[in-house]
C-alpha cells in the first residue's frame, strides 16, 4: 500500500484507544406484567444507576477479541455472547467495517448478580468503538443498537434515573433531587435473569397479573431526593421468584435490615440484594455488619444517581 504522508501504514488520525465508564443499576421498582407472547414481559422498571463501575476499553486490533481483568473475570464470556463483543460487531455491520478491535473489560459490577453488569459492557463497547471509528453515530441510533443487545443496555447508556417500559428497553429519564446512599450484598454464584422470568410465570400462573405501572410515591421520592418515602416505595416483583430459587437470600435480607438499612430489596433478577440506608456512615456500618454475617461472598457501598456512560480522558 502507499504510504501515506510518510506514515508507518498505522492510522494517524484516530485514537490509539477509547475507554468508557460505565455505572451498575438497581431497580428501585420492578412492576412485571404477564409473560407476551414473545416471551418478554411488560414492565415498568425504573432504573437507578449506582457508583459501581465497569470500565471498556477499545483499542485497535488485528479481528475482534475480549479480555477481562477484575476478581471475578473468570466468570465473563470472552466470546461472541459477550455483549460487548455483539456491540462492536453490530455497530460495526451498521457502517459496513470491519470489528477489528480488542476490547478489554475492567471489571468491578457483580458477574450474573441483577445489576446490569453485561448491560454496561455492552453499552461501554457501543460508546468506545463509536469513538474509536470516528463513526459520530446519533444518540437515537446508538440507543437502537442498545435495545437490540438487550432490556437493559439502553439504560446503561443513560444513566441517571429513568423510567423503562416495553420490555424495559423504552426509557424516559426521571429527575432525581438528591443522593441516596447504597449497600450492595454480593452472593456467591449468580441468577439467569430468563430462569427468574421463568419462575415468576409458575409462581403466577393461573393468577390474574396486573398491567405493571410506576408507582407515583416512588416517582415523588426520587424527584425530591426523600431517602424515608424512597424506603416505603421500593418493590420488586421479580424478589419472590428469586427467593423462591434461591431461598438463602432471605437470611441476607434480614442481616442488612437488622443492622440498620431503612429498606432491603433484591437487585433486579438477583442474586445481588440491595440496601437503602440512610448516609455514607450507616452505609459503612451495615456493609460490616453484612460481611460479618456470613450471608453474602461480599458487600459494597454506592451512590446514586450516577452518571451513564462516559468517555474517559486519556
Ligand atoms: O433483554 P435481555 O436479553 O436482557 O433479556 C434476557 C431474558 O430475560 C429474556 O430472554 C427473557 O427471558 C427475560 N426478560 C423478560 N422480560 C423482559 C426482559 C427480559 O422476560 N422485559
């Protein structure tokens, strides 16, 4: 090939790498509907991002190829089911290139634990192949790509507080009016989010499941930042099924409530059970009371919201 400009045949004018963060979320209300006939359910989720983090880092390379550091690494796909590495390559089908980038996968959100942890992955990769192609693809379009790759993953984009409903993928973004304070119980092993779906159709079968709405208390909590009223309104209909698969978790719902936290909730599809608590102070003391009781591999303490994800600064 020609060389250009004098150039040693690598490109000269984009990065030499892209790295995106990415924030975890809760779901401080999780309203399932009946299973549809797709298989997906009607929900009204919304979605809280948190200050754990997932940070992806594109780089160019010889053909698409995934990496991930973290302690629980050995537990991520690195082939092409990894939602990171699906992202690049629809991105990359949507221009009519090649995916020809490695990306790498530093990893802090719990593997399989109900907080979104491949979402983010998915939506970090979309943002920093995006960059690291120059593509400029619009907002709209990337947030099209995302709800393809997943329920979640556009909210992993977003960030913040939003509203999802459809499949959850549909988002309106919330106002939030102030900082809520978080504890994260991470068990060992995960949940497979269709296996929780699944049990929650046996566990309501032959019952009447109500068309899933946003709760307006809990709207109001969040817009006014009211830690108490946020406390009262958190619901998950997906803790039943995961209980019910998991029946442990109830001991560790009952450690973080006795030491103190104002509401205790299952993350998502679970394994992961979230805390609400009501400073930085108490988040410490029920994080220790958690691990010491011997109920969870590991607790966290989080703030929200949190930002969606974000080019780092080289
Ligand atoms: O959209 P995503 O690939 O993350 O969904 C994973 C699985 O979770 C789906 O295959 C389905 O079994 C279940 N699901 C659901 N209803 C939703 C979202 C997910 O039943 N709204």
């Amino acid at each position: 090939t020609e060389p250009v400009g004098g150039g040693t045949g690598g490109t000269s004018d984009g990065p030499r790498s892209v790295t995106v963060r990415v924030p975890a979320k809760v779901n401080v209300q999780l309203a399932v509907g009946a299973a549809r006939p797709d298989g997906f359910h009607d929900l009204a989720n919304v979605f809280l991002a948190v200050s754990l983090h997932d940070e992806v880092t594109a780089t160019p390379a010889e053909a698409l190829t995934v990496t991930c550091e973290g302690p629980d690494a050995d537990k991520v796909p690195l082939d092409r089911t990894n939602l990171a590495a699906r992202a690049a390559e629809l991105l990359a089908a949507r221009h009519g290139i090649a995916p020809d980038v490695h990306l790498h996968i530093a990893k802090d959100i719990p593997v399989a634990g109900g907080m979104a942890g491949g979402s983010a992955d998915g939506a970090g990769a979309l943002l920093a192949c995006d960059a690291l192609w120059g593509l400029n693809t619009p907002r709209t379009e990337l947030l099209d790509i995302c709800a393809e790759l997943g329920s979640d993953v556009p909210f992993s984009l977003v960030g913040g507080a939003a509203l999802g409903t459809g499949r959850g993928e549909r988002l309106t973004e919330l106002p939030v009016g102030g900082a809520f304070h978080w504890v994260f119980a991470v068990a060992d092993g995960g949940l497979s989010t269709p296996v929780v779906f699944g049990e929650f159709d046996r566990l309501t079968e032959g019952t009447d499941v109500p068309e899933p709405a946003a709760s307006p208390a809990l709207l109001e909590a969040l817009r006014t930042g009211d830690t108490t009223a946020l406390a009262g309104a958190l619901a998950n209909d997906l803790q039943a099924p995961a209980l019910s698969l998991r029946p442990s978790l109830a001991a560790t719902l009952a450690a973080g409530t006795d030491a103190g936290a104002l509401a205790a909730l299952v993350s998502g599809s679970g394994p992961t059970t979230a805390f609400l608590v009501k400073d930085a102070e108490a988040a410490k003391a029920v994080a220790a009371a958690l691990t010491a009781s011997g109920t969870c591999r590991t607790a966290r303490t989080a703030t929200s919201p949190a930002a969606g994800a974000t080019i780092l600064p080289d």
